[in-house]
C-alpha cells in the first residue's frame, strides 16, 4: 500500500450500515469511497445475464477471463463498468443478493477481486466497506472497524430499502435471507467473515448513521 494513501476498512454483515457510513465518512474526509460487496454483486448480476450457474466454480472463471472491467471516479465513489454497462442498482436485485455469496465463496474470484479492489489506492485515500477489507484486503491499515447490528434491525434497514424499488417482499423473508447469507459468510473457507484483528467494534443498532461517521471521523484525524 502507498504510504501516502490512507485506507479505511469497514467491515461487517449485510445490513449493518456500512455503506452508508462508508460513504458519509469518505465525503467528510475528502476520500474516495469503494463498495468492495459491488465487484462480486456486479460478477454475479452478470453471470445472471449470462446464464451462467453461479454454484459452478469453473464456469465463473470462465465468464470472469471474458469480462472487461473498467472502474471511474464520480463525485469521489469508484465506481466500475463491465463490458462498457454500467450495472447500477441491478446489483442489488433479489435475484442477485440470492446468489452472490455462492460467487464471493470461490477462492479463485476472491483472489481476482482483491487483486483489483487492492489497485484502487491508485485513485487516491478511500474507504473500503466489505467482509474482508480489514482482515484480507488492507490487513495492515490502522484504521479498522467492524459495524454490527441486531439481526432484526438490520432486516428492518434491508427491507425499507427493498420498498423503495417496490418491492413486495416482507421483513421477515429478509431476515431469513440475512440469516442465510450470514451463515454462507462465517462459514465459508475462503476469507469467512470476521473482525480483523485490532478493528473497533461498532454496534449501531441503536446509533444514527451521524453518531457512527463521527466516530469512524474522529479516530481518524486524530491519528494523522
């Protein structure tokens, strides 16, 4: 990593708010902000358009050695295009929230994607949020953190998302869907979900998304 780059990892479960902390933290420090889940939500959106069965390693790869990836810079996010398309909030379908964690479970797709999200500091500081940033992807950052909230929470924060696409699903089937992925997320062989080694631990099931970005903001600037 650049010595002149900051990196800060936040990491967690589905739903916990990373993204929206991760965001809000990057615009208060001037950094860029990476969804590191949205490289294997974008895999597996296009595997889906592809036709391509997400629980067959092989044919993954395939599709992967095939793929174009170009990432950009809007408004201090890096975003990314594959073949020139630009996924947006198909990412986040249903289908694809389905079945990512079977895609994010290849060890071979893993080394892909940290390999790129890794290349990222080539843009400048940024914010990371994922399941393994603090743990495998900047390992060696001293600004770590590892948000959590209460299941129950979380799918209510999930489910009020997924009405905003019209969505007709309920609270209770997302909460089942998150305890699924959960489970597929610390379990899994391959960087299995898990507080990095020094990282702050924030439960913000009870906390606005300002009180956890002045936390995450102030033990930054107070160390650089």
């Amino acid at each position: 990593m650049n010595k002149d780059v900051t990196v800060i990892a936040i990491d967690g479960p589905s739903a916990s708010g990373k993204s929206t902390v991760a965001r809000e933290s990057a615009r208060a420090l001037g950094f860029n902000y990476v969804d590191s889940g949205s490289l294997y939500r974008g895999i597996t959106w296009k595997c889906l358009r592809e036709r391509v069965p997400t629980d067959q390693p092989a044919a993954v790869l395939e599709l992967m050695s095939r793929i174009h990836l170009d990432f950009l810079v809007e408004e201090h996010a890096i975003r990314f295009t594959m073949d020139g398309e630009d996924p947006g909030a198909q990412v986040r379908s249903v289908p694809v929230q389905e079945r990512v964690s079977d895609v994010a479970a290849i060890p071979e797709v893993r080394q892909i994607v940290v390999r790129l999200l890794r290349e990222t500091t080539r843009y400048g500081s940024l914010v990371m949020e994922g399941r393994d940033i603090g743990t495998v992807v900047f390992p060696d950052t001293p600004f770590k953190f590892y948000l959590d909230a209460d299941p129950e929470e979380r799918a209510r924060r999930r489910h009020q998302e997924m009405m905003q696409s019209a969505s007709d699903t309920t609270v209770d089937n997302v909460l089942d869907s998150l305890r699924r992925r959960d489970r597929k997320d610390t379990t899994r062989k391959a960087a299995p979900l898990q507080i990095a080694l020094g990282a702050r631990v924030i439960d913000s099931t009870a906390m606005q998304v300002g009180d956890v970005v002045k936390l995450v903001v102030e033990q930054v600037r107070t160390a650089r």
